[in-house]
C-alpha cells in the first residue's frame, strides 16, 4: 500500500515515520510537502511529530490552516486512514478533524521518557488487529500533551468509545502515577467518530525496532496495512463467491440459482 508522510516546516520525526513504513514494513512512501492540495493515490496518511511552524500561538495552531489540510479533511470524510502522532495529533484536533485540546503539561515541563499505554478501542485502522486491554510501551516527547475536554464533550467522547489509547503502568493499570503530562482521564490518544481519523500523544515510530528498545509501536502499522489491504480485497472476495454460488453475499441462506437465471 501507499503512505503518505506530510511534512511541515519543523516537523522533525518525518524521516522516522518514513524509515519505519518503507524500510522496516516495506510499503510504499511519499513525502508530501504542506503546500501540496491532493492526496490521491494514497492508502492512508501520517502527520508526523515536531514543532510544525515552530508552534507559534499554539502547538499545530498555524499547521492546521496549511494547503494540506484541505486535501487531509476531504481524505478523511471519505474514510480514509489519517494517524497523528505528537505534533501531529495536535495539528488534527487545532484543525477540527478530532475532539479536544492540549495544554501544556501540567509539570510545565517538556517530558521525554518511556510510557505505557493501555489500548481503549480496537475499531481504528490503526488498533483493529491489536486486542482491548493490551498493553505497549512507546516513548514520548512533548512540552504541550495535556489532553482536555469539558465534562459534557469528555461524556460523549468516552461513551462513544472514542478513547483509543490510556496511559497506564505496566500491568495496564490506570493511575495518576502512569500519567506524564496531566491529561483528563489519562487519555493517551483519541479518534473522531468514524474510527478513521487517530491522534497519540506516544511515537509509534520510535519503538518499530527491538534496538530502539520496543517493537510495539510497529503494530499500529503493521495493523493499518492489514485493514486497508482487507478492504481492497473484500470486494474481489465478494465477487468470487458470487461466481462460485450464483448468490450475492445479501443472498446467503438462500437456495442457489442457476447462472445467468434473473431475479423475479
């Protein structure tokens, strides 16, 4: 499949993004500058982490109203896989495209260490082959990753489970102790209603290799390639079973009708 990585001015994890899709996982790539204003031919897109526009006004205030960002709403209104990490999840909820906002966090401390994250939802492109409950470990590095939502939106977002990933401990226990910047409920990652569209404070690409000390930043990839090349092929399954039975899938339970006979 075909990955697009978008670059900002003073994005700083786009090669990171981009050494893990093509030479670790061996997809295609393609660098896509900010003033770009199409995506087509692209299977799912990457905003990489940094200081895009070097975080004037706010953390992806000024990113968020780049030429892309047309081309990365209108991919993900019809369904297509959009993962923010870092910078790039702050870039998706200043554009709107997630439910939110970050502070700075509540140490009003830059924060660079390893944390755990309890997986929330597996109905994302990027969890659907992870399982409810898991644990991984991946590293962060942020100065504004206090994720906040008012009581009511914060409701809605939990009870439409769009609370994807939750900073824990180890043993997927969620404490305030697991919590490395003092966002709401320790959420750790979020996505918009129609499960497309991810954005995680942690670098999934920096914990891709077992020499970067962790691989379990690799499955949210690895998960994303999976379930975009299942929907490709689901409707050439369709298809062939319906040349094998004479029957569309709509029609299963029904009695076989011959080939080329019309439906009354």
């Amino acid at each position: 499949m075909r990955f697009g990585v978008v670059i900002f001015p003073a994005s700083n994890c786009d090669r990171d993004c981009v050494h893990v899709l093509h030479t670790v996982l061996g997809q295609e790539v393609e660098e896509i500058w900010h003033e770009e204003r199409s995506l087509d031919g692209l299977d799912a897109v990457v905003l990489p982490g940094g200081f895009a526009y070097g975080d004037y006004l706010r953390a992806g205030a000024v990113a968020a109203r780049a030429p892309v960002m047309t081309a990365v709403r209108a991919f993900a209104q019809v369904g297509g896989p959009v993962l923010g990490i870092c910078n790039g999840f702050q870039i998706l909820l200043e554009a709107g495209l997630l439910p939110g906002a970050m502070l700075r966090n509540a140490v009003l401390r830059f924060r660079c260490t390893t944390v755990h994250v309890r997986v929330e939802s597996t109905q994302t492109p990027f969890t659907r082959t992870l399982r409810e409950g898991q644990v991984l470990q991946m590293p962060i590095a942020h100065g504004e990753g206090n994720y906040f939502a008012p009581g009511s939106l914060l409701s809605t977002i939990e009870e439409a489970g769009q609370v994807v990933f939750r900073y824990c401990d180890a043993d997927g226990r969620v404490t305030s102790d697991a919590n490395p910047n003092g966002s709401v409920r320790n959420v750790a990652g979020v996505c918009n209603p129609a499960g497309n569209v991810v954005g995680l404070m942690p670098h999934p690409e920096r914990a891709s290799e077992e020499v970067l000390g962790s691989r379990d930043g690799r499955l949210l990839f690895e998960s994303v390639i999976t379930t975009v090349i299942a929907r490709r092929e689901a409707p050439k399954q369709s298809r062939l079973y319906e040349i094998a039975t004479g029957l569309r899938p709509s029609q299963q339970g029904r009695s076989p009708r011959p080939f080329g006979a019309r439906d009354d």
